[in-house]
C-alpha cells in the first residue's frame, strides 16, 4: 500500500494540487464548509429523533426538507476529500487521525444502513412521536457521536506530527497502526 501512496505523491496532478496555495485553500475551505451543512443538517434530523428538537414535526418532513441538502454535502465532501488526499497520500496514508477518521466514516455508514433498513421500515408508527423508539434514538445518538468524532479526528489531522513515524519506537501498536515504513523515518 505504500508504494501506492509513494506512486501517487509523484504524480504531476498532485505536485500541482499541494504546490498550490490558492487551489489547496480553495479545496480545503470547499471540504470544511461542506462539513458544516452535511453534519449540521444531520445534526437537526438526529436531535428530532431524539425528541429534543421540532418534537411538533414529523420526523419524515424534517427528513424530507434536510436530506436532499445532506446528500449533495455528502457528494461534495467525497469528491474535496479524494482531492485533498491524492494532494498529500504519504501525509495522509501515516497519519493517526486520518485513519481513525475513515474507520468513524465507516461506522456512521453501518449505522446509516440500520436506520434505513431496519429501524425506518415502521416509521410511520412513530413519524409524529414526540420521542421516537429508543432503537430509532439510539442509532441517532450514535449518528451524533459518530460525526463528532469524524469532525475531531478531522480537526486533529493537522495536527498528526504528535503521532508522526518518527515518534516512535519501532514496534511499537502506533507504528504499526501508521504503517511506518521499516527503515526509518518518514
């Protein structure tokens, strides 16, 4: 995998996309703004089925009015990700918070699949429920966490040199967790 992340760091698109300073801010803003409107549309459809907010609105038209926004945040958010890291792979590939933030990512996507396809099909029994089943509010309480943590370990990419390869000891969980390469350094 790491002679992939070496291949794609040597490709002229991406010498071009880190070496810029207007396009990497372009796109880094691009991937942070649409952060905001995908977590926060998903923020308001979970507090609602929590009870906590709009309780006097049905679940299905919050749903109805927030998701078409969520959907085109997602696709966004996708397409500025795979830019920023095919920018900087090795960075990326290394970094602690990067990979803990795809395994969050993969688990709100789980979680994402039992809404729709178990906890949803009886909807319409609790759509007008000022609180909603515990099923139905304890996969939003784990859709809230999730996305918080993906925005944290989002956050704190930037800040990966605390976990860097040259941190630690060869052997160590951390360096095997960062696939650090074998022979020194990063």
């Amino acid at each position: 995998m790491r002679d992939l992340m070496l291949w794609l760091d040597g490709q002229q698109l991406s010498i071009a996309l880190r070496e810029s300073f207007l396009v990497w801010s372009a796109l880094e803003a691009s991937h942070i703004m649409t952060l905001m409107l995908f977590v926060g549309t998903i923020v308001m459809v979970d507090l609602r089925i929590l009870g906590v907010l709009f309780t006097g609105t049905p679940v299905s038209a919050i749903e109805k009015r927030v998701l078409p926004m969520t959907m085109i945040g997602f696709a966004v958010l996708i397409i500025t990700g795979v830019l920023l890291f095919y920018a900087k792979p090795l960075t990326y590939y290394n970094n602690m918070y990067f990979r803990l933030k795809l395994i969050v990512i993969g688990l709100a996507m789980i979680n994402i699949m039992v809404f729709h396809f178990r906890v949803q099909r009886n909807q319409d029994a609790w759509d007008n429920a000022a609180k909603p089943p515990a099923s139905a509010r304890v996969i939003a309480g784990l859709s809230l966490s999730s996305w918080l943590l993906v925005v944290i370990f989002g956050r704190l990419i930037a800040y990966g040199d605390w976990f860097h390869c040259a941190t630690f000891e060869e052997g160590d969980l951390l360096y095997m967790f960062s696939d650090c390469p074998q022979l020194g350094g990063h």
